[in-house]
C-alpha cells in the first residue's frame, strides 16, 4: 500500500495568471476549473496545480523548482523566455561562479534554470527537480509513502524519483531555513486504498495527523510540512 503523488499544489494570490505563467513557460496545458492545473506532458512527469490563499511572501519557499536545459544555448532562451512571461532576476545569495539562473516568477516563488551537462538531473525531463528544504528524515519519510527509491542519501541530503522516471524531489538536509507560517507549495497525495488505513500507514512513518474534513487530510510531515491526502 503506497500513496500517489497528484501534484504539487501552489497556493497563488491569482491562481488562475500564475497557471498561465507556468504553462507558458513549462509549454503544459492549462485544464481544470479556470485552467488552474497543469498535467504532466510525460507520463511520470508531476502535475502543477494552483490555488488561492497565498501566504504573504517571507523568505524563502520550502519547494522551488528545477528547470533543466538539455544543450548549449537552452538555459539563455528559457530564462529569456521567463522574463518576457513575467519572471525576474531574484539574488538568494548565490555566487557569481555559480552557473544556475534564479529567477521569481510572476508572484515571487524562486525558481532555477540549470546548465545544460548537469550530470545529476539527466533524463529527468524540463521539469528536472523539485528542491525541497528539508531533513533527510523527510526524504526516508517520502521515499516509504510514496514507494519510491531513495537515489540519494549522503551528508544529510536526500532525494527521490519514481520508478517510472521525471522529476526527482530533493531535501538539502540541515541547516532548514527559517519559516514563515503557512508553505506556499505543498505535496497533494491520492491513495485508493482504505483512507483511514493509509493515513494510520503514514503516521506510523512519521507524519502526524492535521486536519481531517469530508474532502481531505491534512498530514504534516517530519519536519511540519503540510500533506494533503484524497481517495482517489
């Protein structure tokens, strides 16, 4: 008995123009109610989906994304691509020798255009990482909920991917940074084994229990992270 992951939820103050931004930039398919959720182009790829009640913007995200370049000149043309859909220049402290690009998108969510030859997010795809602040506990937690390998474990780092493929989600591992309320980006997770059971499943791997509603539940990771859980 494993969860699946749905997608990762972005709690937007327009949910509806931030999907757009992501859709354009990403070239994914805006669907669903006001075109807020954006499916994979690849079967093992991870859905965006966008809603609203962004939390006021402090600090840094707990889960920014990687965007992959897959030869010379690529990682120019996207980060082009993202100004001229809205994003911007963001300074989170990196150093000049870096070769990663930050930028914000339209609502000041960081993300990263990366190199092309980046050995570590070959073969996962545009959508190449979702990074993630985080202990290694979490990632042990997620590689057991989910039923994914772990494919990284060293020196408090931590990293998933599916057996299927696409994305790797990765935790840094500690120091964590400071946080500031609410997560603007959380994991969605279905299961269509017995809810009750696969909430019991993750509490016993270290989650602990929220909130549950008629809808939903809501979980919090290791490290209080939120998770919500469906019956698919």
């Amino acid at each position: 008995m494993t969860s699946r992951l749905d997608a990762l939820t972005v709690r937007a103050s327009d949910p509806a123009a931030l999907a757009r931004f992501w859709a354009d930039l990403l070239g994914r398919d805006a669907v669903g109610p006001g075109g807020t959720e954006l499916p994979p182009v690849e079967d093992a790829g991870v859905a965006l989906r966008f809603v609203g009640g962004a939390p006021p913007r402090k600090g840094l995200n707990q889960v920014h994304l990687h965007l992959t370049s897959a030869a010379a000149g690529d990682q120019d043309r996207t980060v082009q691509r993202a100004l001229d859909l809205g994003a911007r220049h963001l300074d989170v402290g990196q150093l000049p020798d870096e070769d990663h690009v930050v930028l914000a998108d339209p609502e000041g969510n960081e993300f990263c255009v990366i190199e092309a030859g980046n050995s570590w997010l070959a073969g996962c795809g545009f959508l190449g990482e979702l990074a993630c602040d985080g202990t290694p506990e979490v990632g042990r937690f997620h590689s057991a909920a989910l039923g994914w390998p772990l494919v990284w474990d060293q020196d408090g780092e931590t990293a998933v991917r599916s057996p299927l493929g696409g994305p790797k989600i990765a935790w840094g591992g500690p120091p964590l940074n400071e946080r500031h309320g609410p997560n603007r980006m959380f994991l969605d997770l279905s299961t269509s084994d017995d809810l009750a059971a696969e909430v019991d499943r993750l509490t016993s791997l270290g989650a602990a229990l929220v909130q549950h509603t008629s809808a939903h539940v809501v979980l919090a990771d290791p490290d209080g992270n939120e998770l919500r859980l469906t019956r698919s």
